[in-house]
C-alpha cells in the first residue's frame, strides 16, 4: 500500500513522508482555500502553492499546483491524503 503523509503543525511547519520522494519539511501558509509551502529542504527557494479542498469521506486533495519544486509537486499530488484528526486524550 502506497501512503503519504503530510502533517501540518500548529507553529506552521509541516512534514512530508511520501513514497515518492525523499522525506521533506518546511513552512506551510493557509490563505482561504490555497496552502503555500516554502522553506523546503532540497526545493531552494521555491515556494508551492496549492488549492486545498476538503472532499468527501476526510479527504483532502491538493489541486491546481504552481511549484516549480518537482518532488514536492509529485508528493502532494500523487494521491488524496486522509484527513485525520489526531486524538490527544
């Protein structure tokens, strides 16, 4: 089975685990519905800009890219990532 994960923190970084591409990190900005991730390692100073949507049974699909960074495009696009809402109890 072929996951990714992205998890996005409440400081604003976010962490990328995908089976296509190498581990990432960086900065990530919500501004209605596009998310902008920068500062990621192995990206130089490209920035990502996505459309962030909220679909159907948790899932969240990232569309309509401008990201010059290629690995990052592939990992964030390659399939729909699961909501999930992380239980702290």
């Amino acid at each position: 089975m072929r996951q990714n994960t992205l998890e996005l923190r409440k400081t604003g970084s976010y962490a990328l685990i995908s089976p296509v591409a190498n581990a990432m990190g960086g900065s990530f900005v919500l501004d209605a519905d596009h998310i902008t991730f920068s500062d990621t390692k192995g990206c130089g100073s490209a920035d990502g800009v996505y459309r962030i949507q909220v679909s159907p049974k948790n899932k969240i699909l990232l569309t309509e890219p401008d990201d010059a960074c290629a690995p990052r495009r592939r990992a964030l696009t390659s399939d729909p990532l699961v909501y999930a809402q992380p239980d702290f109890s």
